[in-house]
C-alpha cells in the first residue's frame, strides 16, 4: 500500500476518514490505497491521490515504510511526504478530510500501522548531536543558540565527561536556549536525570539501551536510542523507543568519546537495517545536510551530526514547509 503526506502553508496535515464498512472503518488515515499489479510506488501514489483527493502530485519524496500485522491481515506501507501538487484537494469519493495540526494527529483515531508515520511528522529532517562543552559553558550555550538560529530543531546534549549534577545544571541552561528558538532537547544520560534536567527526552546510549527490559521515560517524553546493528535496533523498537540513530553510515573523522571507530555500513546496509523496524532513523557518521535526500531515499528520516549541523549550518531547513515539528 501506498500513502501520501500532504501539509498545506501553514502545516497543518490533510486525513481522510475510512468509510464505516471498510477495514478499520471510522478511522483516519492518510489517503492513498493498494498498487496495482505491476505498478511501481511512484505511479501508484500518483494514481491513489487522484483517484481519492483529486490532485496531480507534482513532488514527492519517502517518508517511513511501515510493516503492522493486523489479527485479520499484514500490510506494508509505503509512506511518500507530498511537497508539491496541482488542482484543488476534495473527496472525490465522498470520503470526509480534514486538515490538522501535527500535534492535533497524536490524539486522532487512527490505524496502528499510521501511529509511526505521526512519529515522523512530529520529527524535523536533522538531529543535532552536541560536541563536548567544555569548560567555557557560555561559550558552547552561544554556538547552541547560533545552529538553532540557523534552523536546528532537535537537540541532543552529548556530555559524558560530565559529573551527573553538573550536566542536570548545563543541560537546563540548554533547554532554555532551545525553547527560546522553538527547539527540542533529549538530555543523553541516565534517564533518573529527566525530571531534574527539564529536558524533553532521553537519548540512550547504546549500552543502556541493550540494559533497559523496559521503556524508562514516560509516553509524553521523546525517547532515542544510538544503535549500531540489527540487534540493537530490534532493543529498541522492543523497549518502545521513539526514534533512533544509526551509525556509522560514512566514514568519520573521529568517534565521539574516544571509542575505536567503526568501519562504515554504507548506505546498502544502512536501508536494510531501517526495514527491521517501524521506527524514523537518521543516518549518522560522517553525515552533512548534502546527505538529506541520499537519506530519504534509503528510508531514513534524514541525518544527525555534530560538526555540520554545530557550524551553523541551516540543514533544519531543507525539508518542504510543514510548520515547526
């Protein structure tokens, strides 16, 4: 099956209510519908959207695939985010729409095989993932200030070096930083420092994640994971984490933390490792803004890095409009 993402100039995003006798009838979904025999992705999304909405697509790219076993069938869908389309949006077949907010997705009845796919949305296309703070704190909280300006919305505050206390105070400077700019920040850490740092989430490092038997922050904190292998990423989507980071995809200068670096999975592996799991995974190691579509095409949610994203760049703006996620 195949679904298109449609956001309109303010954001909000376009669902369509199943019909009460069909599966999973009285539901929302995004539009789209089964491939024809012989059909590929792209002209079977084409057809779908001018069949049900009425519209002529005129770009699109990947979003998330999603595989979910329903008691009565399987089903695997393919998820394209629709950036651009001619004609006016209707339901051609009588069906109702409605345009939400993102936020607004969350709380919709809706099929579980499209809870990932909100996930997603709810997600920006870069993930920044801070370098060593240093000694010199308002120095790093200023270059902070200076990737959110530039577009980052995603956080993650990366500083083993640090003493628990001292990184509960450096990260609720951090969060003050990022919820002026309209960020998100995940403190990488133990997740008992959660309620102290005023974080939004927790990003676990791999040996805590293959340690966690169950999911340690509570359902409205994001909750990522670093992974490196099959079995990692089954931990993860096993413990119910949000999203993941996958690494390293490309060679990389150096390993944060001092570890041996790991030779590269390439991007051949990287797509197979992202079909194990219904989860959004960026691409890390030796990722840069330039790598977004690469990403997007072998199923990822787009990249994280630290010295691209760091610099300044505007990465967090590559993305077709759809508000701030």
């Amino acid at each position: 099956m195949v679904a298109g993402v449609l956001a309109d100039a303010g954001g909000a995003i376009l669902v369509a209510r199943r019909f009460d006798h069909a599966h999973q009838g009285g539901l929302w979904e995004f539009p789209g519908g089964k491939l024809e025999a012989g059909e590929d992705i792209r002209s079977g999304l084409a057809r779908e959207l001018a069949e049900e909405i009425g519209i002529r697509v005129t770009s699109a790219r990947p979003l998330i695939r999603v595989r979910h076993d329903y008691p009565d069938r399987g089903v695997l869908l393919d998820v394209w985010r629709v950036s651009g389309w001619q004609d006016r949006v209707h339901g051609r077949e009588g069906q109702e729409l409605r345009w939400l907010s993102v936020d607004a997705l969350t709380e919709l009845p809706m099929p579980a095989a499209d809870v990932p796919v909100v996930t997603a949305l709810r997600l920006p296309d870069t993930y920044l993932v801070t370098p060593s703070p240093g000694t010199d704190w308002d120095a790093f909280l200023a270059a902070l200030a200076v990737g959110i300006d530039a577009g980052v919305e995603l956080v993650a505050l990366r500083a083993k070096e640090l003493p628990a206390r001292d990184l509960v105070s450096l990260c609720r400077r951090a969060v003050d930083v990022c919820r002026a700019g309209g960020a998100r920040l995940l403190i990488n850490g133990d997740p008992a420092l959660l309620d102290a740092s005023g974080a939004d989430g927790v990003h676990l490092d791999s040996v805590r994640l293959m340690a966690a038997t169950s999911r340690p922050v509570p359902a409205g904190s994001w909750l990522a994971a670093s992974c490196h292998d099959a079995r990692e990423l089954d931990q993860a989507a096993r413990i119910g984490a949000d999203f993941v980071v996958l690494s390293p995809v490309a060679a990389t200068i150096s390993h944060p933390g001092g570890r041996p670096k790991a030779s590269p999975i390439g991007w051949q592996r990287f797509q197979q490792l992202v079909e194990r799991v219904n989860l959004p995974v960026f691409a890390l190691g030796g990722m840069g803004p330039e790598h977004l579509a690469t990403a997007w095409e072998h199923g990822g949610q787009g990249i994280a890095a630290i010295r691209s994203l760091w610099q300044g760049s505007d990465a967090g703006k590559q993305s077709p409009p759809s508000g701030r996620r």
